[in-house]
C-alpha cells in the first residue's frame, strides 16, 4: 500500500513538473508565477501558447496573470502583422469555465488583451492572442488610451534595451463587483509588471479600470503582496523592493503627454487597501 501510495506520489510530482517547465521560455528564470493566496487557487489552469503563457480562473472567467517574454528581435518580427481581431473562445477550457462571446456583447466592455495582440512575432501567435482566456472586461476608454500607452511605452523600451519579461494581469478590488453576461468577472484594476534581467530592475503600473489617465507606480514587492501572486519567484528582494523609473505611457493621440502617473514613484497603499485585494468570488 505505502509502494502505491509512494508511486501515485511521485506521478503527481512528475505531472507538476511536466505542467510548470512546459513554456518555461516566458518566465524569468523559467520560474512559474506562484499563488500565495489560496482563495485565487481553485478552478485555475495554466495556458501556454506560443507568444504568451497565461494561467485562467473558472472562477473569474479570466486569466489571473499573462506572462511574456518581450525582446527587440520579437518585435521587429511582430511589426507589419495585420490585426485580425479574431476573437473566440478556448477550446482548451470547459464551457463552464470559460467566457463566451456572447458574455461580452452589448456589454458595454472592450475584450480588453492582457498579453497584447502587437507583440506577438507571427500570425498562429497573434491568433491564440486572441482567445477570450487572454482578455478581461476592459473599460473602453482605459483600454483604448492609458492601457494603450503603456503597452507602445513598454515596446519602445524594449526596442531600446533589447528584452523585459512583462507580466499583466487584473485587480479585483472590494467586496461589491460586477459581472458581465452574468459570468465574467470586471477588474476594477489592471496591472503591468516589468523586469529587465540585464539591468536587475523592476516595477509595475497599475491602472484603474476607468476612464483617465491616472496610474500609480509600484514596486513588485507591493504589487505582490496586493494581489497574492508572486509574479517573479526567482528574482531577489532587493530587486522586488526597489522600484525601477518607469517609461511613461504613450497613448496613441497623446503624443507623449503623461498625465498623473509618477515614473519611478513608489505609491503608498494603505494596509486596509492592501487586506481588500481580492473580491467576493475569492472571500
């Protein structure tokens, strides 16, 4: 009996191992995100697609993060792709856990991409982009000018410095949210982590789910402690804890005006704000 048990064991242990090393190419260190907060654990799935690995809540309907590993070869592969705004479900998930098209309809939301649809270096790449498991209920106006702005500053970071590991993913804050088609979860905030490994510096851009142009800037050590997800296992505290100045978005329409962020500024978040993270799905 303890020989079965020793067996069903390391099969397990074996199969976990198989899952996290299975697109080790988009993680720094090809360290896997780790959750810290349990209640986020249930009905979760990681994705790994070519341009991006994502790990899914069927809870939420969404992914819980999106992780990327950005580089100046990629993008220039990247450049010229038509668009195909080609967006549908994930087959590699249960209709009872995935979101449909039909949640999103007359909705009043974007399908917002979490990985972005301009960083993927070929058209099979652009397609898993894509799928609903990438995409959040995204407020248009955040979605179409901060949001936007953020992700053309972090390219043109990128194309300047040659490579970032980015990790994007959504907030749910407070106890009273919303849901579309009954089903899918509305973030009431979305971040953007950033590494980059050759300079050892890090930092992340949080952004209300609403229309303006107002986004704080924080350092990895209190993006984590705020969504309960060690988005970089491998990388050192001193790293986590300094926060790295970040590009100013550039939203197309903008020009380079930045209005409201604070580059390199770390924002002070109460313990209270920090406790209130994680919405009544997870409670």
């Amino acid at each position: 009996m303890k020989f079965r048990s020793f067996i069903l064991t390391s099969l397990l242990s074996l199969s976990f191992s198989i899952q996290a090393a299975e697109c080790p190419q988009h993680f720094a260190g090809g360290q896997t995100p780790v959750i810290v907060n349990q209640k986020l654990a249930p009905s979760t799935r990681e994705l790994c697609n070519q341009g991006f690995a994502l790990l899914h809540s069927g809870i939420t309907k969404t992914a819980l993060w999106s992780a990327e590993h950005l580089t100046r070869e990629r993008l220039n592969s990247a450049r010229g792709l038509t668009r195909t705004n080609s967006f549908h479900p994930d087959d590699n998930l249960t209709h009872g856990e995935r979101a449909e098209l039909k949640d999103y309809a007359r909705s009043g939301y974007d399908r917002g991409h979490m990985a972005p649809s301009g960083d993927m270096p070929s058209a099979s790449a652009q397609e898993e982009s894509f799928s609903l498991s990438n995409v959040i209920p995204q407020d248009p106006n955040n979605n179409r000018n901060l949001h936007e702005g953020i992700e053309s500053a972090v390219r043109t970071y990128v194309k300047d410095k040659g490579e970032l590991y980015v990790i994007t993913g959504p907030i749910f804050d407070g106890s009273s949210l919303q849901r579309i088609g009954g089903r899918v979860l509305v973030p009431t905030h979305v971040f953007k982590a950033i590494y980059d490994p050759s300079r050892h510096v890090a930092g992340a851009y949080i952004e209300n789910n609403a229309p303006g142009m107002e986004y704080q800037a924080v350092t990895i050590a209190e993006l984590e402690k705020r969504i309960g997800i060690n988005l970089f296992p491998g990388m050192d505290q001193r790293t986590k804890d300094n926060g790295m100045k970040l590009p100013a978005p550039t939203p197309h329409g903008y020009g380079n005006r930045s209005e409201g962020g604070h580059e390199g500024h770390t924002s002070h978040v109460s313990a209270a704000q920090l406790m209130k993270t994680i919405g009544y799905a997870f409670r």
